[in-house]
C-alpha cells in the first residue's frame, strides 16, 4: 500500500480537524441518510477518550460515530478520488452522503476506497462508525461482556486482556487523494548487495492498473542526483544497479529516491515518489548483522501514548521521541504492541532508527490479570480464542504497509502469546509459515516469549530467528530481592541457550514500576533508587554472554492503562514521565549506551 503524496498527476486533501461526534446510547438506530443528531464536536486525528473529559465518553464501550462535510474540486471529478483512513480503532464502517462505502475490522493499519460513484457537486457528508470492542476473536484480545436493561438497552463491557488503555476513534489521519485512472497501485523494492563492492542491484516490481505501455524508474540520491534507470512494458520487473552505493546505518541513513512513472506513448500518466534505504538484514549463528556488521539492539519498547491526544498520532512527540532516544545512546525499539502511524516509520527511516515492527497482537493469553502475574499459568487459550483470521489479516496489512521501510528489520508477530498450551504449536507454525511468505525482502520474524510461558513450558521458539524474552526478575518475581533475582535471571538465561544453542537472544521488556520524585536509602519498591539498581543488575547478566544481542527495556515513558491496584494513572515502568521528565535511571542508561557500539560489542 502507497502512502498519499503529492505529485504532478496526484493531489491530496487532509479531512482532518474538528469533526461532529455521538456517542451511540443504542437507545434507536442512528440514520445515516441524515446528518448526525449532535452538537458535539471532535478533533481528527485523536483519540476521543481523554478529549471527552467526563467518564460517559472516556469510558465508553461501544459505537462511536464521527461525521463531517467535505467538497471535491471540480476539475478532479475525472480522476480516480480515494477516501483513506489511516487508522479506526477498532471496527469501522464507512457512509459517503448515506451510503455504505467499507468496513475494516483492525484498528492499526490503513484501508480505503474509492468514492467517486458516491459524491456529487459541492458539499458531501462523511459518517464513519467506529468500534472500540474487543473479544476473542480480535487484536488486541478483550474480554467481552454484555447485560441487556429491563427496558432492553444493551450494556457492553470490555476489559482489556492486556496492559494498557483501550485508546479508540481516528486515531491517525482521514484524507482523500487521487489517481488518475491509470494508477500505479504498489511498489515492491528488493535488492541484492555487494557490500565490498559497493553494489547494489535494485529489483522494483511495480503493480499497475489500467491502459499504459511503460514503466519507467529513476533512482535519485540525496543530493537529487541520478544514479540509475531503467524501464519495462510493465509485464517485468525493473532492476537497476546502484554503484558507489551509500548504504542505510543505523543512526547515520541515506535514502535514494524511487521516481516511478506510467507512460502510455509519450504521454506521462501517473507518477509517484517512493524513498527508500539499501542494507542488509541475516541472523548468521549468535549475530544479527546489518551491512555484514553484528548489531547490538539498545532501546525500548513504547507505547502510541500521550496527554490529550492518547493513542492518536503526535508528529511532536515522535519528533522529540527519537531526539531523546538519540540523546540517550539508543538505536532501536519495537512497536509495542501494534504498528505505529506511517509517519513514526518514516521518521525512523530519515533518522536511521532500527525498528522491531509488531503486529497488533497482544493479550492472546487466557486469564491474563497484572494483578497477578507471577501466578498465571498457560490455559486453553487456543481452544477459546478464535484470533487466526484477523492475525492473518493485520499480518498482511502490515508487511504490505511497511514492506518497504529500511528501518523495519525484524516482524514481531505477537507479544507474550500463550506459547505453551494445548494447540499453541498448531497455531504458531501457521502464523508464521503465512508471515514468512509474505516479505519480499525476507527479513527475520520472532514473537516476544512470556515469562510465565518459559523456557521448561513453551513448545514455540523454535520457529523465531531470534529469542525475544519478556522478563521481570526483581519486580514481578523475586519483588525486592536483587539476589535472587541476578541468580533466577542468570538461570533463566543460561537454559534458554541451552536448549537454543544456535539462535541469538534478547530482551525486548524489562523494567520495574517508577514514581518519579519517590526516594528511599533502602532497596524499595517504586522508588527511583529501585529502578536504578534494578537496570544495573540487568546490564552487568547482559554482558555476560556472547549470544545476548540486545537490550529494549520496558518503557520508554509511562503511559496509560486501565485502573486498578497495580496502576496508579497508568504503567510506571518508563524511565521518562508521561511527559517525558527523566528519572534517575536515565543518565545511569545513557552512561551506558553511549559507552556501547551499535556494531561489534558482543565479539
């Protein structure tokens, strides 16, 4: 799937700003040949939970309705007019003046359609139905519940099987943009690359729609100037070769330019800019090698999360994220727990960030409670949940989004899955046979191992490219007991390679619960001290082993979950505030990361 850009034989309109919203009480059916019945308004992109202000909207479980006008230039009426949604959380339906346009189940990826037969001259009506409920058929998974009032009203309830807030609405961006008729519809770049020699042959497979004859590409490099060529009838690839190639590093990218052009004759018929970055990926024995180098992954997991906005995009945010993850040494993190906006991607590929790209599903464990972590067990989650069509669906969508993104480097195909219980082994092996077809560029696929799921329990791993643990020694296990928890860690650690001699391993969440300005001489809980010990025992196990490739601890930032005992206002886990304050801990990472090479620590 292209991203919108403007260019000489496309435009693009934003729908964003402030929309009409209701709340659907279920009480009558909503109308949709006629405008809705509000006078309460909504800012796009956004979630609208914390922008309601008062419980019946943050908290609302259910349907959600936006609608807004929007007008059509006269002189694009002819061209091919596409409505995109960059992200409803969860399920949408989609009304252009009343009538039904598209449903997408799958609240992290884009989807689109055409409206042309739909509008007419002057203004139009959008209404989009969203859905933030959560079952055993979705991702991320919910515990679904309903109760039906005396006077037949239906009351919906959703606790998430997962930590963090059910954010929910348009949470990315709404706009239209058009094609010609004759449209380039997807571009695949792949490459093979001659790193001695500075080589890269370049392979576009271009998909197009329509009446055209040939398919030209130019490769452009930073400076705007060409660097390679060449054309087909469109029934071939192209393929070009790149000399004095200038690769993709982490923390220092370069990205060449695809201009690709439709021709029928001489006449140019659509066009559009594709950038993209050269480097290699391979997992080769204990090594994962960008460029032929071993990496060594230090970062986070994050969370789409902040004040106001929720889960809705923050091109500010994300601009100050990657500052400060630069600042602090760091050169990677995953997209915990779900693919983040088309924009943090494209940040990630100008700013040379290496990125562990998650698919939505998380909470695929049965009876998961953070209450009680240390005492879950594995359970019949494989028999209850029935998550294998959206999984392959957010799959799909996902390496077809980001398929060409030089800073995506692995596939995280789930987060903490039940990977012990009856049917898990079935489950997995077909997730990941479906996934690995998929990625033209074959990049390596993992998911994130749970720590109650371990390594005497799970029947999984075998099928990932890498061991990626969650592990909370000295917080959830062994609370205040650094001792214990530096043996259990060793341990664990030392089993894991063992039974998985051949594959890299490492930690993609780790951390303990941090109020910002609590302090105590002792070894306490919640406090910054605390946290501080806790990350110095992680890195000196870390540094014990050869076949340890990485550390993402868990969080970049605190963030927001649903209440309860263990959750004042939100996770504490971030090394930064919800706001992005430093704790202690941070300058004590810091100190370490910048010590660390991204490439040749472990040698």
């Amino acid at each position: 799937m292209l991203y919108p850009i403007l260019t000489e034989t496309r435009t693009v309109q934003p729908l964003n700003g402030i929309w009409k919203f209701m709340v659907d009480t279920e009480e009558k059916p909503v109308d949709v040949q006629k405008p809705l019945p509000t006078r309460r308004t909504m800012a796009v992109p956004g979630s609208f939970n914390d922008q309601g202000v008062t419980r019946d909207i943050r908290m609302h479980c259910g349907f959600v309705w936006y609608e807004r006008e929007f007008t059509v230039a006269r002189n694009l009426l002819d061209q091919r007019i596409m409505l995109r949604i960059d992200a409803a959380t969860h399920e949408a339906d989609v009304y252009v003046n009343g009538e039904f346009l598209m449903h997408h189940k799958g609240g992290f990826l884009p989807f689109e359609g055409e409206i042309n037969s739909l509008i007419r001259p002057g203004k139009n009506r959008l209404t989009i139905r969203v859905s933030n409920l959560l079952d055993y058929t979705t991702l991320p998974v919910g515990n679904y519940s309903e109760t039906v009032d005396a006077d037949g009203r239906i009351r919906r309830k959703v606790s998430e099987n997962f930590d963090f807030f059910n954010y929910a609405g348009l949470s990315r961006y709404v706009r239209l943009y058009t094609t010609p008729r004759t449209y380039i519809e997807d571009i695949a770049i792949t490459y093979d690359v001659d790193l001695e020699a500075a080589r890269a042959r370049v392979n576009f497979a271009v998909e197009a729609k329509g009446d055209y004859d040939r398919v030209k590409v130019r490769v452009v490099d930073e400076a705007g100037v060409e660097v390679a060529a060449g054309s087909s009838d469109g029934k071939a690839d192209i393929s070009v070769t790149i000399e004095n190639l200038r690769l993709w590093q982490p923390l220092n990218a370069y990205l060449y330019n695809a201009n690709v052009e439709l021709y029928k004759g001489d006449e140019l018929v659509d066009a559009y800019d594709e950038p993209f970055g050269v480097r290699t990926v391979e997992v080769r024995g204990l090594q994962f090698l960008i460029n032929g180098q071993p990496f060594y992954f230090k970062g986070y997991g994050k969370h789409e999360d902040s004040y106001i906005n929720g889960r809705g995009i923050n091109e500010c945010v994300n601009v100050a994220d990657i500052n400060l993850m630069r600042w602090m040494g760091a050169n990677s993190f995953r997209t915990s727990h779900y693919p983040y906006s088309e924009e943090m991607m494209r940040l990630c590929d100008r700013e040379g960030f290496v990125v562990i790209d998650e698919v939505a599903a998380v909470g695929q464990f049965e009876g998961f409670s953070v209450d009680s972590a240390s005492g879950m067990a594995a359970t019949s989650t494989w028999q209850k949940m029935d998550t294998r069509a959206q999984h392959e669906q957010d799959i799909s969508e996902l390496i077809k989004r980001d398929k060409n993104h030089a800073c995506v480097v692995m596939w995280s195909l789930m987060n903490e899955p039940d990977s012990a219980g009856p049917g898990a082994r079935e489950y997995f092996e077909h997730i990941f046979d479906y996934a690995r077809k998929l990625d033209p560029q074959n990049r390596p696929f993992t998911y994130v191992n749970f720590q109650i799921c371990g390594i005497e329990k799970d029947v999984c791993a075998d099928l990932c490219d890498v061991i990626c643990l969650n592990r909370y020694f000295g917080w959830y296990w062994d609370t205040a007991n650094f001792e214990a928890a530096e043996r259990h860690l060793i341990e664990d650690l030392e089993a894991w390679h063992a039974k998985h001699p051949n594959k890299p391993i490492m930690f993609c969440e780790y951390g303990a619960d941090t109020v910002a300005g609590l302090h105590a001489v002792d070894d306490i809980p919640f406090t910054e001290e605390y946290q501080v010990k806790y990350y110095e025992i992680n890195s000196r196990v870390f540094d014990m082993y050869d076949f340890f490739i990485g550390e993402q601890l868990w969080n970049f930032a605190d963030f927001e979950t649903k209440t309860g005992i263990n959750r004042v206002q939100g996770n504490k886990k971030g090394i930064f505030t919800r706001g992005r304050d430093p704790k202690s801990v941070v300058r004590v990472l810091r100190d370490r990361w910048t010590k660390i090479p991204d490439f040749n620590y472990k040698k």
